[in-house]
C-alpha cells in the first residue's frame, strides 16, 4: 500500500481520539494533530515496525503572527526503510507557548529544540537541557518572532567588559 | 573554579556539570579541571567553542557552545526576495558555496513550480560534484593539519586551487560564487570552462593517490586516528549525524540515491560506506567520494546535452542582460522580478541535497508574496556537532583535535 495512505491510517487506528489533519502538497505528506500527542505520536512512528521513522531531520517552528495559534511546531522525520519523508506540525497558542519535548524519542532533536526556543521562545517540556543555541543567556527577545525588528533592539545586546 | 565562574555563564557551567557521562575512572584524580577550548582556538575549525570537563587528560564532560556566527540568516531571508538570498547561501557553507547555490534554487524551484533546463541541471551536479570534491580536499588537509601532517594541506590545497580556477571561469569568482539562478543557472558553462573541468579530472586521481600515499603510510598519523572518536551506527542516526560522517558508521544514507533529485539517477555511481564510525573510517571516506565524485563529473561532461540554461517563464526567470537593454518586454518583466519578486504560490516545500557536508535542506513557507515568509536551514554541520560530546567523552584531550577535524563542521552554516 501506498505510505501517504497507510501512515494516516495507521495513526487513526492507534490513536482514535485524536484528529488528524492530513495533506499532501508537492508531494510532500504533512499531518497535523493536537500538541498533547506529540510524544506518543513520534514515538509510535518510530517504533513501528513497518514505518521506522528513524532519522529526525529538523524541528522548527512558524510564527504566523496574526492567527488564533500563533505558531506551528514543525517537525520533519525520514524513514530510512522507505526512503519517505514526513512533516508533522502542532500547533502552539502565544498564550501556553510551550510543547513536550521529543527528546526522548529522538536525541537529534536536542538542539533542534534548543535552538527553536532561541529563536521562538517556545518552551519544550523535559528538554534535559534547554538553554538558548545561539543568543547569549541575557538576552531577553527572540529573534525570529515576527514582532522582532531586522535591524535589532537597540541596547538590547550590551558590549563585553574591556 | 572560583575564577571560572566568574567567566563562564552559570547556566553552561551547570549544564557541563551535569552532562551524563557513562565513563568512569577508577583511580580518579582529586581534581577536575574545567578547559575553555576555543572560540579562538586553530583546531576548531572557526568559532566553535567547547567546554571540556577533564579528569587528567581524559575528558568526562563536554559543552559545545554555538553562535560565534550567527548572522542571522533566517531572519534576514524572510526580508528579501528568493533571488537577493542567493548570494548569501555563498556565506554558509563557505568551502562549498556553489552546493549551497544548488540547494537554495533547488528548494524555491519547488516552492515556485519551475523546472530548469536539463543542460542547467547537468551544469548544476557538475558544480555541486565539483564542489564536494573541493570541500572533502580542504576537509582531509585540515584533518591531517591538524594532527600534525602539515604537508598535506599545502597538495590538497593546491588541488582545490585548480576547482577554483573553473569557478573563476564559469562566473567570475572564486570564492563567493552566485553561479546559480532559479530555473537555471547565471550563464552557460563556457567550453573552456569544461574543458578545464575535464583536464582536472584527468590529472586529478595520480594526485589523490599521492595524497593518500602520504598519509596512509604515514604510522603517526594512522595511529593518532585510528580507533579515536569512534560511534555506533545507532547512535550516529539518533544522534542526527548525517553525510559522510554518517556513511562512516555504516549507514548507507545518500539523498542523491535516497531521494534522487536533479539527474542523478541518469548517472551510475557508488555510494562509499564504511562501518567502523572512528576518525580514520570517516577519512578514508572522504577519499573515496572524491573519486567517486570525479567519476560523476565524467559523466556529466560526457553526457551534457546542447540547449538552453534557463528556463522559458518570463514571470519567474530573470531574462539575460542584453535582452533586457533591447527588447521591452524583457524589461518589464526584469523590472517586475526584481522589485516585487517571484510569488510562489501559498503553500510549504522542504527541499534537501546531499550537500558535501550531508543533508542541506530549506523549509520554505510562502504566504504568495515576494518574499518567504518562513525560511528554515537545515544544516548539516550543526547536526553534527550535536554528536561531537559523544565522541570526545572518555578520550584524551588531544584526540578532541583530531575528532573535530573527521567530522568537518563548518561554523558558517552550524551559526547560520
């Protein structure tokens, strides 16, 4: 059977509470579910025999500045077995902006998810070590967020001591 | 460590503390000393900055600290239009900027619905193979540099000095290139240009050889490698290792085969693995998809097709320069690509090549307008270094050298 049809159905079957929301652009398979699953969620796409989501590529997240949920945890995983890959998103309000950490399930995403709390500000639960990737400690904004100016908060990033 | 607190920020400190280490001494001694390597240091490659947890000179603990360099390239990209981020795809990954070329218009081709010309994208594997060669050639000098082989960098640096050259041809620059454009390239490879390709490749494999000779048999370098930094094909995936590093553990991950973009899949080539995972296996790697890389440039000389190198879409593709200062409607649509850009439909694309340092891959998020309005770098180097306290934690602290130099990060691309 095709994947882009057995991942969806295979995930309904397992999980019958919750709403998945597929779609397939390009040619690309997205699935979308509420942000309380996503542990279990990955887990079992992992673990699955028949889909091996082995190799989790890439964590970001989009701010979408004036929506309801402002912004959409991406993940993007590759099945080694199937040459196949997957994005899953959830989606996180400003309000609650945090997310359970996926570290568990893959160790790869640790800096993945350090460095989306950098730049986002959203906060992974039971990260063993969520600090900021790239910004030092002090600073107070994050920088990808849409309300962030290009040009810099000025003051914001105070010199080194002579 | 009193002093040290004072100069390292608490939250590091604590996280080098409680990094889990499951390497144990038993005749410990009393002391741990805390060691600041880099960002200022030769071996590192750049900026990268490592906290060394030390037991003697054996490390128990190691923090890498990131951002030395970072530039801000994602937040930069969503202020520009898809054409103006070209050039700065030349700064990531700045041993290889022609593979970063590739991968960018790659990435917006998808996003935008076009299609280059099949001589584009002959054109475009024989710079991106081209390109791998230059970055592995700098790679194994640097590696062997930095164990202590000084000769070698100077021959695979004068190697590479010669791939320079046919960039020099083919657009001009050297380093910085900007050869590509979205549905096809900035001008047609002139037939010096693959003429100086082909003679490259003819004389380049006796040179190789040498290279190889020169370290192989050398006993000190192979002894100070072998064996060091070594990692399981598992923890290599889970860890997020990709490209010849993880090719090195025996995992046969290539996107050109397992994902075949471009004409790869016209080409027959191998896909080198090694199972060992240590320092020397990623070295003789490296070697390995240098030829096999020359073998590729081969047959996209032999095969390259006549036509043209850009794409027909005049609403897309930016029109050559001496149309646009003789023909109107050229210079409409020149006007109208520059000042508004594109617009890509709405929609989201991940687009990833089998870039010389593993998976290079753009998540792009287009809301319709000229300019991304997400633009996600998936670097290979910065998923590397994500392994690297794995493997430095129960070796000797000069062994740390030599494991930074066989995973080959680039800083420009981990730091965006």
């Amino acid at each position: 059977m095709d994947l882009k049809e057995l991942i969806p159905q295979k995930l309904k079957a397992n999980f019958p509470l919750v709403d998945f929301e597929v779609s397939d652009y390009k040619g690309e398979l997205t699935i979308k579910f509420d942000k309380k699953n996503i542990v279990e969620i990955c887990k079992f796409l992992k673990q699955d025999t028949d889909l091996q989501f082995l190799i989790c590529s890439d964590i970001t997240a989009v701010d979408w500045a004036t929506r309801k949920n402002r912004f959409t945890v991406v993940y993007n995983i590759f099945s080694l077995k199937h040459n196949f890959r997957l994005r899953l998103k959830a989606d996180v309000d400003e309000s609650d902006c945090s997310i359970d950490s996926v570290t568990s399930v893959w160790r790869a995403a640790n800096f993945q998810e350090r460095e989306t709390y950098d730049m986002y500000g959203i906060k992974f639960n039971n990260h063993p070590d969520l600090r900021r990737m790239y910004m030092p400690e002090e600073f107070e904004y994050y920088p990808l967020r849409k309300d962030f100016p290009l040009m810099g908060i000025p003051g914001s990033l105070p010199l080194p001591k002579k | 460590m009193n002093q040290l607190d004072d100069e390292i920020h608490p939250k590091i400190l604590e996280a080098l503390l409680q990094s889990r280490n499951d390497y144990t001494i038993e005749d410990a001694l009393e002391n741990e000393m805390i060691l600041n390597m880099g960002p200022q240091h030769p071996a590192t490659h750049g900026v990268l900055r490592l906290l060394l947890r030390l037991d003697g000179e054996r490390i128990i603990g190691c923090v890498p600290e990131l951002g030395y360099l970072h530039r801000g390239y994602e937040k930069m990209a969503e202020n520009m239009s898809y054409y103006e981020y070209i050039p700065h795809t030349d700064r990531l990954d700045y041993i290889s900027p022609m593979a970063n070329n590739v991968a960018w218009v790659l990435a917006v081709e998808k996003l935008a619905g076009i299609e280059a010309p099949k001589r584009a994208q002959y054109i475009r594997m024989m710079i991106a193979e081209l390109a791998r060669i230059a970055s592995h050639l700098v790679a194994i000098g640097a590696f062997a540099m930095d164990v202590g082989a000084l000769t070698v960098f100077l021959w695979t640096l004068r190697e590479r000095e010669k791939i320079l050259d046919i960039w020099d041809i083919l657009c001009g620059a050297r380093f910085t290139n900007s050869y590509t454009r979205i549905g096809g390239v900035a001008n047609d490879a002139q037939p010096e240009a693959l003429a100086k390709a082909k003679w490259f490749i003819d004389q380049f494999e006796p040179y190789l050889a040498e290279v190889e000779q020169l370290l192989n048999t050398n006993r000190i370098f192979i002894e100070r490698v072998d064996g060091v930094g070594a990692i399981s094909k598992e923890d290599a995936i889970d860890l997020g290792f990709c490209g010849p590093n993880l090719r090195a553990c025996g995992v046969e991950f290539d996107l050109r085969r397992n994902a075949p973009y471009l004409c790869y899949s016209e080409l027959d080539f191998k896909i080198p693995t090694y199972t060992e995972g240590d320092c020397l296996a990623r070295y003789f790697l490296r070697l390995d998809e240098c030829r096999e890389s020359a073998k590729i440039v081969m047959q996209v000389l032999d095969k390259i097709p006549q036509g043209p190198v850009n794409a027909d879409i005049p609403k897309k593709v930016l029109p050559q320069k001496d149309e646009v200062y003789t023909k109107m409607e050229e210079l409409i649509h020149d006007f109208m690509i520059v000042n508004f850009g594109i617009n890509p439909p709405v929609g989201e694309i991940y687009h990833a090549i089998e870039g010389s340092k593993g998976e290079l891959g753009f998540y792009l998020v287009s809301k319709g307008d000229g300019k991304p309005w997400k633009c996600k770098i998936r670097s290979p180097s910065f998923n590397n270094i994500q392994a690297l306290p794995k493997l430095v934690i129960g070796q000797m602290i000069s062994d740390v050298v030599a494991i930074i130099g066989s995973i080959d990060p680039i800083m420009g691309e981990a730091d965006k």
